[in-house]
C-alpha cells in the first residue's frame, strides 16, 4: 500500500434467477457485499458506480441495492451491457471507482454464481457463508426493501 488515496476501479459480476425486482436487488446486494467486505470498501470513499445488466433484466433499477446499503450521497448510473449473441444472461455488472490506498494488484474483483464464467482468472473467492452474508447485508441496511 503507498499510503496516498488514488481512485481505482474495481469490477464485480452476478446472475440472477429471474427478471423480477426482488432477484435483481437481492444478487446485486449480495454481490456489492462481497465485494465492499474483499477490499474493506468505506463508502466514504466511493466516488461513483456504474451498474449494467443484459437486456433481459428491466424488472429493478440494480443501482437501488446500492441506495438500500446507505449508498444515498454516491453518484449512481444504469446501463445496459453490449449485447453479444451467445454472452451471459441474466447478469447483473458492476464498477466502482473507489478512492484507497491500495495498489491495483491488491484490490479484489468478485465474480459470482455463473458470472465466474466471465473471469475466471478473477473468482477465486473464499467459500462464502450466504446466510451470513444476508445477515451482514441486513445490518447495512437503511432503506428497506419493499
């Protein structure tokens, strides 16, 4: 680590079950806590985050699961991934622009469910625990889901 903040990117990826909102916001949820707990992510200094999806999933807005965590002063944008015959679907991206101290070869991407397929080089992930995940979500949580 050198001490001095630069923004780095780093980049995560999911898929979810199904085009409903309630899919959407939990794999996007899941997969924002994975990657603010790998790289001990302080919100604070997050500078911005841009959320994709394949065009198969228009049930949510996948940048809410952000604004459910406490994510209410970051600057936030939705797009819809290059659409690839053949590619992921059902796949939720994300990139965030994060000020640390951390070089680019410390910072962790997380590729999870069949978005490994993606990078596999990249998801090489400790076994995740999900329950415990969805209670640490719980306890980041300031807007509710509906």
């Amino acid at each position: 680590m050198t001490g001095e903040k630069l923004c780095r990117g780093v980049r995560g990826a999911t898929t979810v079950e199904a085009n409903t909102r309630e899919a959407i916001l939990k794999g996007t949820r899941q997969l924002l806590a994975l990657i603010i707990r790998r790289n001990e992510i302080d919100p604070t200094d997050v500078a911005s985050a841009v959320f994709t999806v394949t065009k198969d999933l228009n049930a949510e807005f996948p940048a809410l699961a952000a604004r459910q965590l406490g994510w209410l002063d970051v600057p936030l944008l939705c797009g819809y991934e290059v659409e690839v015959p053949g590619s992921l679907n059902l796949c939720v991206r994300i990139m965030l622009h994060w000020n640390t101290p951390k070089s680019q070869k410390e910072i962790h991407h997380v590729y999870i469910h069949d978005a490994v397929s993606l990078r596999p080089d990249l998801s090489k992930l400790p076994p995740v625990d999900w329950h415990e995940l969805e209670e640490w979500i719980a306890t980041q949580t300031v807007v509710k889901p509906k």
